[in-house]
C-alpha cells in the first residue's frame, strides 16, 4: 500500500506528467508563465483546487447519483476556484498578481487536470490516496509551468522573481520569448527532454 | 439507498448548491473588507501614477497603507462637479471613486434607462496643481477605465489606464506599456469640441525638429484597435462632460502666463546683451 501511495504522489510529478505526457492544461501555461512569481501562485492555486476539490469528492464518492456526477464535481470545482480567487484577492501581497492573472484564476475550473484526476482516480479511491493524486497532479502540473516561466523571465526580461539578474550585464530582454509562442516551444522542449529519458513513451 | 431515483437526484444536487453557496457567500462576506482595502489602495496609487508622484511599480512596492499616506500628504482637494461645470459636492478623504462607482456615472453622463440621476464628475486636485480625473467605457473584452492628470493650462500631464480582461500583450498595453501612457503628456484636448481626444492610426507625428506635436492625437496600439477605439470613446465621453469644469477652471491661469512669458524675455535680452558685450 504504501509504495502505491508513494507511486500516486511520483508518477505525476515525472513519468505521467499532466503536462508534458497527458498533454492538459496546455492552453494555461502558456499564459501565466511571463513571470516565475505569476507561474507559482497559479502553480499554488491549482494544486490547493486539484487536492482539495479531489478529497470533497471522494469523501461524498459512494452518495453522488452518477447521472448528475459532472455537475456536483463542477460545483465542488468552481466553488474551490472562487475561493482561492477570493483569497487571492483580500492579501495585499497577492492582490496585484491575482488582478494580472486576473481570468486564468477563474479558468483554473475548465483546466482539464482537475477534472480529469476527478472522473479518472477520485471517484474510484479513497480520499487521502485521492488527496495525494490531485496534489501530486497539481505539483507536476506547476513544476512545468515553474520549468517555462524560469526561462521566459530570465531571458524575456533579465530577471527572475522580479530580481536583476542578467540586465547588470547589459543584457537586451528577448521579446519573442515575452510572447505566447515561445511558452510552445519551450514546452516541446521540455517533452523532447522527457521523451529521450524515458524511452517507452517513444512512438514505434 | 438508490442514489439513482430521481427524488434523490433533485434533493441531493438542491443540497449541495445550498451548502456551496453558503460557504461562498459566508467566505466573500469575511473577506469584503480586505478585499475593498486593496483595490482602494491600488485604484489611489492609480491616481498617484497619472499625476506623475511615481511609477505603478513604485506604489506596489510601498504597500496599502504607505500609498494612503502618500494620498494624504500630496492631495488638496476632492469634490464632484456637474456636466455644466458646478460644483455639487465634496470627496472625503478616505472615499474612493472604484471602478463599480465609475461605471454607475458612466451610465448617468450616457443618459438612457441604466442612468440613475444627474452625473455627478470626481476631480482630486493635488497640492501640486494637478488635476486628476477619471475616464471609464468598454474595451473590447470588458471595461477599460483609467486617470488623466490635467496641468493648469489643461494639457496633459499624465495618465494610467486600467482594464478588466483585454487581451495581454496586446489590448493590455493600455496598462502595461509606459511608453502608451507617456504619450498622453503634453498633449492637448480640445474640450467643448466634439471631437475631444482622438486615438488613430499615425496619431502622435514628429515634426521637423523631431519633437512632438501638440495636438487631441495620439497613436493607437498596433493589434489592438477595438480595445484602442473604445478607450477613445471612454475619454471622449468623460473629457466632454468634463469640458465645462476644465474651462471653467483655467482663468486662474491666465493671469499667470503673462508673468512667466515677461521673465522669459528679460531673461532673453540679458542673454542677447551678453553676446553683444
């Protein structure tokens, strides 16, 4: 049991990557990935909804009708999704990045990993494996949005968190890699990476 | 128990929205007050920004209760005026015109069945001179809204333009690019015209000296003429029903100009007798 648990928390962090290897939630990391402060508050906001929402869901797993069991899971979904905007929002640490990712909180509900890990593993299992699998599918899911924004900031903008790090040396910022595109193919990057460690992902 | 009966369906899904929706209306009620500090801290330092105390960056950096302070110490005077220029009321210090506010005098200056009574116009004057008045309208994906600075002679001194949900690195330039905003300094409206302020292509031209002219144009942002035009209509709007206060409040300068044009002769023809001697 417990190399299963250790299983459900690893293998989405590396070898079933929500990103790179089930290709979901494609669509925001390409927009919040400008800055690394912007990619790990999203990176934070979606494990707190995969996790938490995963856990209500299995607790109430054997009472939810099944013909109905899209829109409890949204309810429950968007309910934790409004929440962490609303919380976003009352700190005045967090209140200028929750306004400058301003709909991507809010479309953390259509992001297809937290629906996903609900239908695929949270209705079938109990709740604290179920806990572990939205957690672990949030933390791969921010690992690789942390992996592009590190890039995207240190070479779009000379900095990382905000910090100066490469402009001191009079380093002219990369336009291209400000723009959405660049998310791409950084993205296919990291799969080419992926795909050559792990050679059973190959397509023969 | 057959979870799938249709009685049960109704009362479990007619259960879980009612607690859901007490959660979320009990979180958003514990949470308003924090939630309204900060966007009163950040539509002020929005303010701030168009009259030139600072960058954005700056009041972000300073935190909530710095930027207040700031407010305090440099504002002179806040109070609201009518479309034919009269006063009709004064602006607390620790009152704010937010953009819900904003949106509820841009229905009553646009008139029609949304409107709710007379327009009533906040300006916030600085102890510097300036004057800061807001401007509000529809972008392309939701509002846009934002502050123009007005020196005494009612050229601009400074802008910050804020939005909902444009799109970034296009639409978004209107609050992300400096350079969108500088370009607002110095220029001229022509208020009580029709035509107050206008955002076109090739707006902003160079002259022979390469400067500036002053002029109602500015250059609209390439990719983004739906968000661009309705920022024109947002200040056209505002700026017209705004026209009567700004002139009105110009004669103050007009006494002051002649004085400042003497010194700049006399200081000509000191200059001119040193290059005869």
């Amino acid at each position: 049991m417990n190399a299963k648990l250790k299983e459900t928390l690893l293998n989405p962090i590396f070898k079933n990557n929500p990103i790179t290897v089930l290709v979901l939630g494609i669509c925001s990391s390409l927009a919040v990935t400008v800055t690394m402060k912007g990619a790990l508050v999203m990176a934070l906001s979606v494990i707190v909804v995969t996790g938490v929402s995963s856990l209500i869901l299995s607790l109430l797993r054997n009472t939810i009708p099944s013909r109905v069991r899209i829109i409890v899971q949204l309810v429950v979904v968007a309910m934790m999704v409004i929440l962490v905007d609303q919380v976003l929002k009352s700190f005045e640490a967090t209140y200028a990045i929750d306004k400058q990712l301003s709909v991507y909180i809010g479309l953390i509900i259509t992001n297809c990993i937290v629906m996903g890990r609900i239908e695929a593993f949270a209705l079938g299992n109990k709740p604290w494996p179920s806990f572990l699998d939205g957690v672990a599918n949030g933390a791969g899911y921010g690992m690789i949005l942390l992996i592009v924004a590190f890039f995207r900031e240190l070479l779009g903008s000379g900095t990382l968190f905000g910090f100066d790090i490469l402009n001191r040396f009079g380093y002219v910022p990369n336009n291209l890699v400000i723009l959405p595109p660049f998310a791409l193919i950084l993205l296919g990057c990291i799969v080419w990476v992926q795909r050559s460690i792990q050679k059973d992902l190959q397509e023969k | 128990m057959n979870t799938n009966s249709n009685i049960y369906t109704v009362i479990y899904t007619t259960v879980i929205v009612v607690i859901v929706a007490a959660v979320l209306a009990f979180v958003s009620q514990s949470l308003k007050g924090n939630q309204q500090a900060n966007e009163k801290a950040d539509t002020i330092s929005q303010m701030l920004t168009a009259a030139q105390f600072g960058t954005k960056a700056d009041f972000q950096k300073m935190g909530n209760k710095a930027v207040l302070a700031r407010y305090a110490e440099e504002i002179a005077e806040a109070f609201t005026v009518s479309p034919d220029g009269s006063r009709t009321g004064d602006i607390a210090l620790d009152e704010v015109f937010s953009p819900s506010l904003l949106k509820r005098q841009n229905y009553n200056i646009k008139g029609g069945q949304n409107a709710t009574g007379a327009p009533e116009l906040p300006v916030f004057i600085f102890k510097n001179g300036k004057k800061v008045v807001p401007v509000y309208g529809a972008g392309l994906w939701g509002p846009v809204w934002g502050y123009i600075a007005f020196n005494e002679d009612n050229s601009i001194a400074g802008a910050y333009f804020d939005h909902e949900s444009e799109t970034a690195g296009l639409g978004a330039k209107i609050k992300d690019d400096p350079a969108f905003q500088a370009e607002f300094i110095g220029e001229k409206p022509s208020l009580g015209e029709s035509k107050v302020f206008e955002i076109v292509k090739g707006g902003s031209p160079k002259d022979t000296e390469n400067k500036e002219v002053i002029d109602n144009k500015i250059d609209a942002i390439t990719g983004a003429t739906m968000t661009s035009k309705g920022l024109e209509a947002a200040i056209n709007t505002w700026l017209g029903a705004y026209s009567a206060y700004l002139l009105s409040a110009t004669p103050k300068v007009e006494e002051e100009v002649p004085a400042e044009v003497n010194e700049e002769a006399v200081e000509g023809e000191e200059t001119t007798k040193t290059v005869e001697e």
